[in-house]
C-alpha cells in the first residue's frame, strides 16, 4: 500500500530542531538545543525563500536574545526570563506530538522555566504550533498557543512592555537599517505612532531583494480571548516588535485558571492589504484554541484538537 506524503510535514532533525515545510520546502524551524537560554523559531523563510527574521540586533551585541521569533517575559516573581544575563532559561522538556496533514502541520510541545538556581520549574508551558500554507504564493501563516501552567498555586508576571512574544526581522525590512516600514490595524505607521498603542494586528514590510518591488513582511496578529485587550505593542524602528499584553497591568495564572495566549503571524509577500488584513484577522478570531489530548490510535500517544472536539 502506497500512501502520498502530505503537503505540510513537521521533521524532528539534529541538535533538537524541527523543520516546519511545505512541498517539500522548510518554511519555518524550531530550535531548542541548550546552548541558547531559550526556543525559537529560524528562519522564517518569506516567499522569496529568503528569511524575514534574524538572529540578533544589526548594530548592538547586548541584544544577542532577540532569537527570530520568541517568547519571554523579563518579570516573572522578579526573575529576569527575557535577557541572557539572569541565568534563567526556558527548557524543552520533551515533544508531545508532530502531526502532518495537506492543509497543515502542527507541534506540540512541553517547556519549562527554570530560574537558574532550582532544578524543579517555575512553571510548564504548554506550546501549541500550527504552520498552514495561505494560496499558491508561498504565503504561510504560523499560529502559536502558550498555556501557561504554574508548579505552585499561582504565579505572576509582573507589569513590563518585555513580553511575551516577539519578532526581530531581517536587516533588510526594518525601519531604520533597511528602510522597511511599520504598521497596525489602525492605520497608525512607524514607531512613534504604534509604540504602547492598543492594535489588533502589527506589520512589518520591507523590500527582501534588489528589486524594489519585493516587498516582504511579517504580520503579527493578537487573538481576542488573550487577557488585556486590545494588546499594546512594543515596537522599535531598528527592527522589531512584541505584543505585550503586560504593558499595563500584570497577568496571574493559576492552576485552576491558566493563562493562555494565541497569536498568529502572517508571512507574506506585497505591501499591506487592510481589506485583506480584516479578513484574515476574524478568521483567526473566530478560531477555537487548541488542546493537546491522549490519543485514541495505534502508535500516538497525544493529539492536536481544536476545543470542544473539533477536529484541528
């Protein structure tokens, strides 16, 4: 019996990676060797095949913890989760399920926080991610769940603009190394007009090639069901941005009520469609988040649904 191989495919490779693809093309990877202080994702690759994130500031090495994509928070009980500095780092601790289907593919994962000084965690996050191909462009969107389970009763992240998910985009697209240009959902453009502003969505695009018409970006869109809306964001014209929905009051999370949140990043090609941005952004809304269950089959021990039974 011959079976096709499906469209979207997640492959666990060497040095605890995984590799997201499409047709047969990495889109996405997901890092988690312990030589760095947390996961991430890199590349992001843009439809050019070119990434549109990087690792790290273009001009300053203190900021070596802007890893692509990630996830911190820089006050949680006083410990700095965001800075390589603390000693705090966050732990794949192991993969709970790689599932590849022809609309899409998806991980889920086991992660801890550890402070640097005890062996236990502080707490669990269970990480949910899904990479689904958008038409025939070589567009992609990668949906991320954080479900955030602390070892005591409860826990808090403290107020701060520093968390919990963040983009650093290539050189070539940020505002000020590559004349790249921020947006939101409310038509505000560049730094001072975006930074500590509730959106529903922040965009970043820029030119990926020699010629001026390649025009590349990342869209970042913030769910409704996450606490503090409409989030602010954190947002810098040298090149990144960060949803922060700790930029003005702090987040607890408990064990009977844990906190969950859900964004969706837009990889695309062509400048902002606001028509086409609205769209995307009620679909990923009307969305139900995902639950990670033991598996009814042969062979798998845990499954991706959607809440309520749906299959994802």
């Amino acid at each position: 019996m011959t079976t096709a191989v499906p469209r979207c495919q997640v492959l666990p490779e060497h040095d605890h990676s995984f590799s997201f693809r499409i047709d047969g093309k990495e889109v996405t990877r997901w890092h988690a060797d312990r030589e760095y202080p947390r996961p991430y994702f890199y590349p992001v690759n843009g439809p050019s095949g070119e990434s549109l994130t990087r690792m790290g500031h273009p001009g300053a090495p203190n900021h070596d913890h802007h890893q692509s994509v990630w996830f911190a928070h820089n006050k949680v009980l006083g410990i700095d989760f965001w800075g390589n500095q603390s000693g705090a780092t966050i732990r794949q601790l192991e993969w709970l399920a790689l599932e590849d289907h022809d609309e899409a593919c998806r991980m889920a994962m086991d992660l801890g926080w550890f402070d640097g000084h005890n062996p236990a965690p502080l707490l669990r996050q269970q990480l949910v991610c899904e990479v689904k191909p958008v038409g025939d462009n070589r567009e992609f969107t990668l949906e991320v769940q954080s479900r955030f389970i602390p070892e005591s009763h409860s826990l808090e992240f403290q107020q701060t603009n520093f968390g919990f998910f963040a983009v650093r985009v290539a050189k070539s697209i940020s505002g000020h190394f590559g004349g790249g240009q921020i947006t939101n959902s409310e038509g505000a453009v560049g730094e001072k007009a975006i930074f500590g502003k509730p959106a529903l969505w922040v965009d970043y695009t820029g030119n990926m090639g020699r010629q001026n018409n390649q025009l590349e970006g990342i869209t970042c869109f913030d769910h409704p069901t996450n606490p503090g809306q409409p989030t602010g964001w954190h947002v810098r014209e040298d090149g990144w941005f960060c949803a922060s929905p700790t930029m003005n009051a702090a987040l607890e999370t408990t064990k009977q009520q844990q906190l969950t949140l859900r964004y969706q990043l837009f990889i695309h090609s062509g400048p902002v469609n606001s028509k086409r941005w609205g769209e995307m952004k009620n679909h990923f809304a009307e969305s139900r988040a995902f639950l990670v269950q033991k598996a009814n089959r042969p062979h798998v021990m845990w499954e991706i649904v959607r809440e309520k039974g749906l299959p994802a």
